[in-house]
C-alpha cells in the first residue's frame, strides 16, 4: 500500500496505534500519532530502548521512514515511579 493511500484512509492512525500496541505488548505509555506538514509523529513513553525500536519498526511496516518521526523517550518504570515519588515530597 502506497503511503498516500495508507493516509487518506480515515482510521489510519488507528491502525497504526493498533500494530505498535501489538508489537510492543501495549508497554509504550502514553501513545499518541498525529500527523503535521506532511509527517507523521509518534510519541510516547517506552521502559526500555528495545520497547522503542519494537514501536519504530512497527511503523516502518506502514510508513516509510523518511515521513516517520518517532519522539518516543525512554524511561525505566523502576526510575519513573521513584522520580514521582520524590516529587511528592
């Protein structure tokens, strides 16, 4: 499928979050897809490098990479949960 076909569709980005949730076994926190300029722009939050390359080949598989822009950060549930303990204090 040719991208252009791929994003005039109307559940594109739904699609999308669907084949990272899968190949990522839903641990990419705080997913979001939006489109700008022509590209497109995958967030979120991923415990490990390894959850975050699960996620960006997932999309390579519709996309090609020179529209993908993953903006995806890593960070450890262990040191989140610490950090957002210590906010409370």
């Amino acid at each position: 499928m040719v991208m252009s076909d791929f994003l005039g569709r109307t559940d594109w980005a739904e699609q999308l979050v669907g084949r990272i949730r899968l190949r990522t076994d839903r641990r990419l926190r705080g997913l979001s897809i939006t489109r700008q300029s022509g590209q497109v722009f995958v967030s979120g939050r991923a415990p490990s490098f390894y959850v975050r390359q699960l996620a960006e080949h997932a999309a390579m598989e519709l996309l090609p990479t020179e529209h993908l822009r993953l903006k995806i950060e890593v960070a450890p549930i262990a040191a989140a949960k610490t950090a957002d303990r210590l906010d409370r204090f």
